[in-house]
C-alpha cells in the first residue's frame, strides 16, 4: 500500500472526485482519501507517478509521503494552524471593507446616510468607490473563483463553484448596471440614474464571499489536525542494544540486530526485538502493549516483546522478530493504517451540491429566457436570472454545518470534553457502540489492597506489619500496593529483614523479625504448609477479579491479603447512562477471561472481550462496526490502533500521548460520565445541523419561485437582486442563531432513570472503628458505593456508625472487606 498526501481539497466532493479519478487507473485495486488528514492510501499495481497525473488531472495536487516538495518546489501541505490565520486575516480585511462598502451602497442610497463633500451629488464617484471596494474583496477572496472555475472545467462543481456564480455574475452585473448610470449621466436621465442605483449590489457580491470565509474559517478552527501517532510510537523503540558478539557485549543500532541475536537487558531498560528469554530472571512491564497494569515474571524460555520495560533482573534473550516483525512495529502499522484507510465523513452540503449547482443553473437560465420570450426588457430578464443566482448562494448552506460544529465544540471545551476535529462531533453522534478498554479506563489502574484477612491469631495490623517489611524489598507493583498502604495507614514496615529471595513466578520469601516468612501465591504457600483451608476464600477472592496473596511464618498461615485494581466510582453509572441513551457497551481487554467476567459483571457492561493483544482488539472493533457506529475508550498505547480503527476514539485525559494523538476526542476530567456527554452533544449536534440544512432548503424552496418572478403576473411580486442578496445575508444569520441554541444544552444533566420507588432498597448499618473525621467518612463512603448494588453509604465518625443503602443483594463479608481495604475495622 503506497500513501500520498493529497491538496487542494475542499469538500467530501473533492475527495470522492479523487477516488474516482485514480480508480479508474489500470491496476489500481483500492483508493481511500481521508479529507481530515488530506492523505490517500492506494493498493496495486500501478506507479506513483500515475496515481500523481490522474490526481493532478481531476485538478488537486499530491506527492508520495516522504517527499518534501512537489513538482512546484513548494512544500505539498500547510498546516492546519497556518491555514486558519490564512482564513482569519481573510475574514477581518474583507469585513473591515465591506463595512465601508455597505455605507456607500445602502447607508446612501436606502437611508441617506451623508458622505463626504467630494461625492455629494456625483453619483457616478459613487458607484466607482463601491466598484473598487468590492473588486478588492473578491481579490482577496479570490481562491473561491480560482476553485470553483476549476471544478466546473472537470465537470464536477463543488460549493465553491457556487459562490463565484452568485458572487460573480451579481458583481459583472453590477458593473454593466455601472456603465448604465454613467451613460444616464451623461445623458441627463435621472429616471434611468434611480432605477440603475436601486439595481446596483456590489455589496451582494462582496458579501457572499466575506461571509463564506467566515464559515471556511470556523471549519478550519473546529476542525484541527489530527496529530501524528507515529511517531511517538516509534519513540518506545530503543535507539541501540546490547548484543553478545564474539563473547563480548557490544553496543549495535537497533536496525543491526538480527534473528538469533543474543542480546542483554538490564533492570530499568526496554527490550529492543521480541525475543525468547534464554538466561536469567525478571519481571517485564508489557502494559505498553497490553495496558494491564500488573509486570509479567519472566524465566527461561518465556517470550519478550520490544518496547515493553525489564522492571528488575539481567537477562539474556535470543531475538525472534526483528525491524518491521516485532510487535511494537505491527502495532505502529496498525495505527498507520487505520489513519491512511478510514473514509471521510462526507458534509451533507456537500453530497447535495452537485445536484444544487446546475439545478440552480438551469433554474437562473429558464427564468431569464422565459422573461425574454414573454417580451420584457434584458434589464428585467437579467434581474431575475441574477435573483435567483443570488438567493439561492449556497451561504446558509455552507455555514450550517461549521458554525454548529464551532458552537458544539466550545461547549464541550468548557465541559471537559475537548474535540479534535468536526468529524469526531458528527460521529459521537451516531454512535450506537461504545468498547471500553478495562485497565485505566473502567477500572483505576492502579494496584490496592482490597482485602486483610488474618488467620491463626495473627492481628490485622501485626499481619501488614509482617507483609509490609517483607515486600519493602520487593519492586514488584503487587508489593508496592501493599508498602504504600502500610505508608499511608502509619503501619510499620521496618521489621528487620533477612536473607531476602525473590522467586519468579510464586512469590518471595526472607527471615523478618527472626521467623522466615514468605508471601506469594497458593502454589507458593502450599510448598512450605498445608493451606487446603483457605482454599475455598482463596479461589473465592480470585474469581472476584482480585490478587489473592498468602502470607505463611514458620510453617503457619498468617493471612491473605488481596490486591486488585479496583472499579473507577462513576464506571457503573456511566455504563448504565450509555444504556439509557441506547448505545450497547462492550469490554477489550487483555486481562483473563474470570478476572474480566468479574469486573464486567460488576460494571453492567453487555459484552466482555478478554485476553485480547492489540491486533486482536482491531479485529473485535471491526466486528462491532455491524452493529452500527463504534466509538472506542481507552488510555493507553496499547489501544491506540482500536482508537484509530473505530469510528470515533475516546482517550482519556491522563492516558498516554500516544493514546490521546490516536484519539480523535480527549476527555480532560478523566471521567466516562463524559462519554455520556460526548454522545449526547454529538446527537444535540447533528439534530442543530439538520435544521440548519432545512431551513437553507426551506428558504431556497420559498425563495427561488419569487426570485424567478412566479409571482409578478398575479400579484405583482418580484425580488430585487438587492433584497435577494439582503435575503441571503439574513439567512446565514438565521442559522448562526439556530446554532447559538446549543450552547443551553446541560452537558451533565441526569438522564431519565427507573424511579428510586420501583427499586426495592434495604439498608444496612455497620459499626465501624477508626473514622476520626469528615475525611474519613468520605473514606469510607467511597470505597463502599464503588460495589455493584450499592446504592448511597453515609458515614458519621461521631457515632462510628455507616449506614448503606442496597438496591440489591450484597454479602456482608463484601461490605467488611471494602472498609477493611480503606483501613478501617468493621465491629
């Protein structure tokens, strides 16, 4: 697949002319043009230098991505932000002239505004001044007629094709009639003078182009440009590696490595190629690519991926997979793919813009020579041929769409929902999908301890005591939660410890305050004691999604401590919200099929997805995409090719850069509540555009018939090109209103839920010791209402009492642990 970057495109029109046109080349087996990126992807057979021509042919310009210039020697793409002060200098030079141009035309001549000296009384200085105004703005403007003339010599009008007719032909127009006054004058025939003068609108002409720019100028603000993925992917490679040559370690560029390659990695480095480990043991950080946030213990004969970080030990590992084959490099072509091959979300101005334009033409024509034929004057003829011309300008057209995406996506700025381009608006507002990366995005992603269950007279806070000062010597996460919360709950971790051992894969082990003692998993425990009693909580804890850890001294269990990532406090509401608006939910994740089955029961979730490597949640977002529109969320790299294979990607705000480049909206509050929101303004959106689009329709069907003169004969009716240009102006101001109204719309507001009487709630109190204060209720209370079924908890430290309001069955032991894992005691 060969990848160009495309110019000169204005509209989905232009990008569906592309594909044609390359299409069609011999050899040419697919064609995608991506309008936000202005990049297109070919498969086949046929030569870049083709696919250049047939390009260049249908009137755009395009270069391999690589090449730094065209065939001009001018750099192929602008960027976007240039591009935007492009169109903003635009705007206010031509608004700033067309302001002096409306005084001269209808401060004059409708309301008798004075003027200078020198121009009372000559009328022809007059004309001349706005003939000089509005030839100035159409210059400045003049990318419209330059586009819009080279459309219609391919064949193919696009919306610009229709500004420079209504805007041209009304300003040629205007300097016939300008001729007309001054041969009046000359001819002393004020009747003929007054009749020219209110005929005259090189204001019409002007305006039309000043007030598309505007409209050019918010799609480009609201718009952006998708950044670049890539590249920061790339950056997770490291740039050189240490390989075994001749019995010695040498330093290589990483393109230097090949297969079978013994290389060395250190604690705190990343792993260059995907490789088999063949000496040594260590605990891997895969969560670049697997986003699970737990490191992977690593023996002989396991398998390593490139990118991913060696947390602690040396090991020597055997290359497998080199340059473009490692998993890092398959994950960049992923996103990369995904970007160049998406289509374009098509402006529906656009998709009717080609039937508009000679409708409107052939309309224009008819209406002159029908007047022609019926025996009335060129003048008259003209005027109503030019009339329709100018109340059908596309302008309410063309600003439907961006002046709504403009108003929407400041709203959602404000509301912690920030868009990256009118596109993402459009398709959060078709969404019927939405899959949800588990670690970091439904769950916090990070490791805390959930549950300290002490055994045979051991103590609560002798068995933290004892687990705290033996995992201090440890730098795996598991063992960081439980330091970190023995930190925070002024437990001591400071028992002296002995003969510390790690062994991968079970646990550790060392002599702590003179017994030995040895924490790790059932296997683990069960080589040093019988542990068949705790089976049964063991495997219970287990299939709740959480890491049980078991803590043997001198042959007798202590207890178990769990650790687990825990459910994000809004993940379950959100999830249900996202119900209520009809959008079906679906959980990717890389994580095991009990542990993802707890977490997505526990969050309401419709569909689970689990043990899924990168590639593989691509796979599952095409899937849904039969479904109907698919939005994906997520935070980290590892999601990034889903985020750009969906139709719309959601990262969150404190995910990773690559994550939140893949994505085309950023939700800065770090809350799913806010896809909630970003759906609801995203539908709220499209509905503002659709009426947007009826009424530029709506006015068109009423305007056009009076602009044509149906009217004339029955009711004397008929429309001044002046009025129809006035018409038009007011029609654009009628959708910026129409657009305002989106900004009253309640980003937050609850949508309509089952009323809290038809859900039968039981409360439950529980007498708690340690809550010293308020920040300890709200402790308290947030660890409770993160448990499916709990419907609201209120704590009151004074009475040390916390009561819980359930809106179904909930077992008291899964009360007890919640508080016991904030550090609290239940009596």
């Amino acid at each position: 697949m060969q990848k160009f970057s495309v110019t000169g495109m204005s509209c989905g029109a232009c990008a569906a002319r592309i594909e044609n046109a390359v299409s069609k080349l011999e050899g040419v087996e697919s064609c995608a043009v991506n309008l936000l990126e202005n990049k297109m992807s070919v498969e086949g057979s046929c030569s870049d230098q083709q696919v250049i021509d047939a390009v260049v042919s249908a009137g755009y310009g395009a270069c391999v991505i690589g090449a730094e210039k065209s065939k001009s020697g001018k750099p192929v793409v602008e960027s976007e932000e240039r591009e935007s002060r492009i169109l903003l200098k635009r705007f206010c030079s031509s608004a700033a002239i067309l302001l002096v141009l409306v005084y001269f035309s209808m401060g004059y001549s409708m309301w008798d505004f004075p003027l200078p000296a020198f121009f009372e009384g000559n009328v022809v200085a007059v004309v001349l001044v706005q003939f000089i105004l509005s030839s100035i703005i159409l210059i400045l403007n003049k990318k419209f007629f330059v586009s819009g003339f080279k459309a219609v010599l391919h064949k193919s009008p696009n919306m610009d094709t229709l500004v420079c007719l209504g805007s041209g032909v009304s300003f040629l127009y205007s300097v016939f009639i300008m001729f007309m006054i001054t041969r009046a004058v000359v001819l002393v025939d004020f009747n003929l003078v007054e009749y020219c003068m209110n005929n005259l609108f090189f204001e019409g002409a002007a305006m039309i182009v000043t007030l598309i720019t505007l409209g050019k100028f918010l799609e480009a603000v609201s718009k952006g440009r998708t950044t670049d993925a890539i590249r920061s992917l790339m950056s997770l490679v490291p740039e050189t590696a240490v390989v075994i040559r001749d019995g010695k370690e040498v330093t290589v560029g990483i393109s230097e490595i090949k297969i079978d390659d013994i290389f060395v990695v250190r604690p705190g480095e990343k792993i260059p190629v995907d490789g088999v480990v063949v000496e040594g043991e260590s605990c891997v950080n895969e969560s670049v690519l697997t986003g699970e946030s737990i490191p992977v213990d690593k023996r002989p004969g396991d398998e390593v991926c490139s990118a991913s970080l060696n947390s602690f030990g040396f090991m020597k590992c055997r290359a497998t997979r080199v340059g473009e084959d490692t998993t890092i490099s398959r994950i960049i072509e992923l996103v990369h793919n995904a970007q160049t091959t998406k289509a374009p979300v098509a402006k529906m101005a656009d998709k009717v813009s080609g039937v508009f334009v000679p409708c409107v033409l052939a309309i224009a024509l008819v209406t002159f020579l029908v007047w022609m034929i019926l025996g009335y004057d060129f003048g008259f003829a003209l005027s109503r041929g030019i009339s329709v011309l100018l109340i059908s300008c596309p302008c309410a057209l063309g600003l439907a769409t961006p002046v709504a995406i403009m108003v929407s996506s400041g709203l959602g700025a404000r509301n912690g929902v920030l868009f990256k381009s009118s596109a993402a608006i459009e398709m959060a507002g078709r969404v019927r999908v939405v899959a949800l990366d588990k670690t970091g995005t439904i769950t916090e992603g990070k490791c805390r301890i959930t549950d300290v269950i002490p055994m045979n007279d051991y103590t609560e806070n002798r068995l933290l005591e004892l687990a705290a000062s033996l995992e201090s010597k440890s730098e795996h996460p598991l063992s960081k939660a439980i330091v970190e919360w023995a930190e925070s709950h002024g437990i001591n971790k400071n028992l002296t410890v002995e003969n510390f051992v790690s062994v991968s894969g079970k646990g550790i082990e060392a002599v702590v305050d003179g017994k030995k003692l040895t924490g790790g998993n059932y296997v683990f425990a069960s080589e040093i004691c019988d542990v068949s009693s705790i089976r049964e909580v063991y495997d219970q804890k287990a299939s709740e999604g959480k890491t049980p850890l078991v803590f043997v001294q001198e042959n007798c269990i202590a207890g178990i401590i769990c650790v687990a990532d825990s459910l994000k406090a809004d993940s379950k509401s959100a999830i249900e919200r996202l119900k209520q608006l009809g959008v079906e939910t679906c959980m990717l994740t890389g994580d095991n099929d009990k542990t993802a089955a707890y977490i997505g029961k526990s969050c309401g979730v419709d569909f689970i997805k689990a043990s899924l490597l990168p590639g593989q949640k691509s796979s599952c977002i095409e899937e849904l995409k039969k479904k109907g529109f698919v939005a994906m969320v997520g935070d980290g790299i590892n999601d990034a090719p889903a985020l750009t294979s969906a139709h719309v990607g959601i990262a969150l705000g404190d995910g990773s850069d690559i994550a939140m480049d893949s994505a085309e909206i950023v939700l800065v509050n770090n809350s799913l509540n806010d896809v909630v929101s970003a759906i609801r303004l995203g539908r709220k959106t499209l509905k503002n555009i659709k009426e947007n689009l009826f009424w530029a329709f709506f006015y068109n069907v009423l305007g056009i018939p009076l602009a044509c003169g149906v009217y004339y004969k029955a009711f004397g009716l008929t429309l001044n090109p002046m009025v129809a240009a006035l018409a038009m102006s007011l029609s654009s101001v009628c959708v910026v209103t129409n657009a305002l109204r989106l900004n009253l719309l309640k980003m937050k507001e609850k949508i309509n839920t089952i009323p809290k009487e038809e859900i039968k709630m039981t409360e439950k109190i529980l007498k708690v010791e340690g809550m010293m204060c308020a920040h300890c209720e709200a402790h308290v209370k947030e660890a409770l209402e993160k448990i499916s079924g709990v419907e609201s908890a209120v704590a009151d430290h004074n009475n040390g009492e916390v009561k819980v309001t359930l809106s179904s069955d909930v077992a008291d032991d899964t009360l007890k642990s919640a508080i016991t894992g904030a550090g609290y005691k239940v009596l």
